[in-house]
C-alpha cells in the first residue's frame, strides 16, 4: 500500500513544505494538503489591505497553483490530531489516516488573559481580519471630525504592529481621514530585543508618519471604548478612548493541537520539534509557528516568515527522505536580515553582503518587494510575482 503523507496548513511552511515535498517525492508516497482556506496568504504582506482590499488579489496564491495533480486538497477546518491512530479530525467528513503527518496550522493571537481584549480586539491573522479592520477604520473616519478625529490603537510593536499602524497612517495620507494612530508597546522600546539602530530607525518614520509611540507600560484591560494601560496598586491606570483596536501583541499554539499527544510547551501549546522537525511522535513533524524548533540550548527558531520558508525547504524533503527510510536532514536558521515597511517606505537592517548595516530610502523598499517577490515566484510563477510587485 502506498504510504499516505498529509501536511496540515497552507502558510508558508505548510505550501512551502508541499512544494518541496512534490520535488523530493519518488512516487513512493501520495500527498494530501488540508487546509481551512483554497489559497496561500502572503501573510507578512496581509497589513496592505488594511489601506487598500484591491491588494488582496495579488497576496493570495490559490492552491491549484502550488499543487501538483498528484497532491489531494481537501479544504476544511482541522478540529483535533489522534497520534494513536495516526488520523487527523476534520470539521466536515471522515477523518484522513496518515503514516506521516507535517503539522503546519500555524499560530493564533495571545491575549495573555488581559481583561476585555479578545473581546474587544481585532487580531491579524488572515485575509478577512485584514478586510474588517480596513472596513472599520474607514467607518469610524466617515463618523468623525477635524476637531473630534477616530481614535485607531495598534496593540503591539512588532513586525505586524509596526507595519499595521504605519498602513492606517497611509491611509489616513490619503484620504485626508480625520484619524489618530497611536501605537502601544508594554516594552521601552518599539521592536522590542532587536538592535538599536534598527529600532531608532524604525521610531524616527512612525513618528514622521505621525504615529503617536506608547512604550513602557502594558495594557491591563480593554471595554467598549476605553484601553486602560498600566496602572497599579499605587496609580491609576492611563486611558485611551479608541474607536478601532487592533492588538498584535504575542502568538500561542493552535487549539486544535491541544489534545495531541505530543510534546507542548506548558503555556503556549506550540509543539517542540527537533532540528530535523520531528516531534516527540517520530510519525509527527511540526514546522513555522505552530513549532518551537530546536536550535541549540535554550534556543528556538524565531516565529518569522523567513524562518517557515527556510524550514520549509528542508521539512519538505525530510517528510519525503522519511517515507524512503533514509536520515534526515536537521536544519539551523540562518538570519539574513530584517526587512520592515512604514506605509510606503522601508527599513532593512542587517542584510546578508551589504556594508551597510542599517538604511531606508528606495534601497529598502526595493529589497522589501524583492523578497515577497521572490517567494511568490518560488511558491506559484514569475507571472504572479510580477503583478504583485506594484501592491508590495
């Protein structure tokens, strides 16, 4: 009987995965790609539709352009994996069997049980988180004023957080919006743990973009219209009237992991996977942000888009090398630099065989739109690569 391979997920590690996995394959194994969505979403470029839903088209990739005829899609929701046996839960229809299973469903928001927030924030994880938040900061601009303009607060200065707000303040740029954007980070500084530089960098073009920066103190709890940040025994706590709340503010695991019996940290359930992505189960690899990668002592592999297409590649082949019983492949993260956009321009820092460590201007938004380019290319055609470049 031929050896039945699924892969869970259609992010970057989960299509980048399936795509290596078709190259590496030898028609020894027969594939099946489940995921709740019939495209791949370029998801660190998700943060454009939020100024224009036109760009939408151009950062979704359908799955019959990284499919092989050979490879099965089924689209449904994955609700529960039984490592006993071996069979992954579906929301609609009969479980799937697998004799290796790559699981890529990537990650959901943490809202670290701050009162009000899951209730009362929007999240950016998919095409259609993306569209709401565009949807309410346009209505919330159309009911306001000069003298009274929208109150919009981005919950986290990360990656997405950054780029999130800058978008709002593009779109604010452009349609002469009366809207305030303020960005709030419970750390000292925005893109907290990375370097200086880059972080100084990354302020000076908020603030151009007249991105008010909180940092400092974390938000404590959210209601209908209020976001209260610290505060304590001995002060009351700051408010921010907001008509839109987006919060970017951590990742945990999935809940449909929850009940599999491999290993899980503790607090986040994202399951451990060693150098080669195998879990605790050797019929169970893990990959991307639904895995805490081994990288050496006290070290995992950082939950970024660089690091899913880096992993994927190697994923791939290991899940194709396992079906074959030959070793496989362990795989180290190699940082290759920090692209990060403001609305329309850009910052890149450490980049592999450029001098400079830290720069903007159209070097940077090149570079930004090269890459995203490039993957697009890798996982589709050159063809689709091309009409995105614009929106990038």
């Amino acid at each position: 009987m031929t050896t039945q391979v699924v892969v869970l997920g259609a992010g970057y590690a989960g299509a980048g995965a399936v795509k290596q996995f078709q190259k590496a394959n030898d028609g020894s194994a027969e594939l099946t790609w489940i995921s709740e969505h019939d495209y791949h979403l370029v998801l660190h470029e998700s943060h454009r539709v939020i100024r224009d839903t036109s760009v939408a088209s151009k950062i979704t990739i359908p799955v019959e352009d990284i499919k092989s005829p050979e490879t099965t899609f089924r689209q449904g929701r994955v609700t529960g994996v039984d490592v006993d046996e071996q069979t992954v839960r579906c929301e609609d229809g009969d479980p799937v069997d697998y004799d290796y299973l790559l699981v890529a469903l990537g990650s959901q928001t943490a809202f670290y049980g701050i009162e009000g927030l899951e209730t009362h924030a929007h999240t950016l994880k998919s095409l259609d988180d993306a569209r709401q938040i565009h949807s309410d900061v346009a209505d919330a601009a159309a009911d306001a004023t000069r003298s009274d303009p929208a109150q919009v607060v981005v919950g986290g200065a990360g990656l997405s957080g950054i780029q999130s707000a800058g978008e709002i303040a593009a779109y604010r740029d452009e349609h002469r919006a009366p809207i305030d954007v303020t960005l709030v980070e419970g750390l000292d500084e925005v893109l907290p743990g990375m370097d200086t530089e880059l972080q100084g960098a990354l302020r000076k073009r908020l603030e151009a973009a007249d991105v008010e920066i909180m940092c400092g103190e974390f938000v404590s709890s959210v209601d209908d219209d209020t976001i209260y940040v610290g505060g304590g025994e001995e002060e009351d706590p700051t408010e921010l009237d907001y008509d839109v709340f987006l919060w970017t503010g951590g990742i945990t695991g999935q809940d449909e992991l929850a009940d599999a019996d491999v290993d899980k940290d503790d607090r986040s359930h994202r399951v451990y996977a060693d150098r080669d992505f195998q879990t605790s189960d050797e019929r169970v690899f893990a990959i991307g942000d639904t895995a805490l990668i081994d990288q050496g002592p006290d070290e995992v592999a950082p939950p970024t888009a660089q690091a899913a297409w880096q992993a994927a590649e190697v994923a791939g082949e290991n899940l194709a090398r396992a079906v074959r019983g030959e070793s496989l492949r362990t795989w180290t993260h190699d940082d290759k630099g920090t692209l990060v956009s403001v609305g329309d321009e850009a910052v890149a820092h450490g980049v592999d065989a450029l001098p400079i460590n830290t720069f903007g201007g159209i070097g940077a938004e090149t570079l930004k739109k090269l890459v995203a380019a490039r993957w697009i290319a890798d996982v589709s055609s050159v063809g689709r690569a091309i009409s995105a470049w614009p929106d990038m």
